[in-house]
C-alpha cells in the first residue's frame, strides 16, 4: 500500500475495478445480502447516474483501491433527499484509513448534490463497518430484525444515518413543484 491516496469521482473505466472489489465483499458474506456476483455492465449505470455520486480511493499509480457511493433511498418525493450509501475497500488496502476518507468525501459530494440525510443498514457481526461509521459521524439509530437471509440463515442489520445539517433548512429544494 502507498503513502498516497487520491479521491475522486468515478468514470466508466473503473467500472473493473469497482466490481471486482464489489465481488469481494459479496464473496465475503459480511457486508450484504447479495450473492450473485457484479459484472462491469452491471455497475455502469450507476458510475453515469451524476444524481448518485459515486467516489473511488486510488493509490498513487491510480489503481482503485475502494469505492463508496449513494444510491435511491425510496421513490416518494418527500424521501428525494435522503440516500443510502454502500461503501467497498479492497482486501489489501483494508486498515489504512481508506475507508474513512473516502466515506469523508462522501458525505462531502451528497451535501453538494442536496442530501439532507445518508443512511445505510450494516450486519451486526461487521464491527468494522460499524467503526468506521461512528467515526464519520453516523449514529445507530435502531435494528431491523431478520431483515434478509444469507446462505439460508435469517440476519438483523444496524441502521446507521448521517444528518446534513447544512441541507436540512433548503430540505424543499427536493419538493416537486405544484403547478
């Protein structure tokens, strides 16, 4: 692991990268309900929806080492600025801050893009995630009991929600216009 770390916005050609690192947390078991892996054309979309950002760590030769993104939190308009986040660091560069700094920036670029809130659910058993949250200023705010299987076994998540308080005075900016 190198001594630099660069954060950014996302483009199409790291799309391989944010996979395979994608594919080792759902390899992994630990950090979400999914178990089919991620193809290149699956995260494509996501990386080219700018409403979403979604932010890569790279080293410095600019090999992605962890991504972090926002995504929909809920359809209806009064939920239009709230937005759950997930966040991936590759096997490697695990425990060198990388994920606090990309999770950092992160919050930074939804409260440029308007968020008010970012929210995500975590295991209970991935004391990791749950760490780096707190450090970043999230609070665990309850638990979902049995919320999804994995592998056949039933598990509770950890919800965890970040305020912006910046956006929560221009929360309306999200509110449709009424003719």
């Amino acid at each position: 692991m190198t001594a630099s770390l660069f954060l950014r916005p996302a483009i199409a050609a790291d799309a391989p990268a944010i996979t395979a690192i994608y594919n080792q947390g759902i390899a992994a078991r630990n950090a979400t309900f999914e178990t089919q892996l991620r193809t290149v054309e699956d995260l494509l979309p996501r990386i080219a929806d700018r409403r979403y950002p979604l932010r890569v760590a790279t080293d410095g030769v600019d090999r992605v080492i962890g991504w972090a993104g926002l995504s929909s939190y809920r359809p209806r308009a009064c939920y239009a600025g709230i937005a759950e986040f997930s966040i991936y660091i590759d096997a490697a560069a695990r425990g060198y801050g990388v994920g606090r700094a990309l999770l950092s920036n992160l919050i930074d670029a939804a409260r440029d893009a308007g968020f008010w809130k970012v929210l995500s659910r975590i295991f209970p058993f991935n004391t990791a995630s749950r760490a780096l949250c707190r450090t970043c200023g999230f609070r665990e705010v309850g638990l979902y009991e049995k919320h999804g299987q994995l592998d056949g076994q039933w598990l509770d998540v950890v919800i965890v929600e970040h305020l912006i308080p910046e956006n929560l005075t221009n929360a309306t900016v999200f509110l449709p216009t009424i003719p």
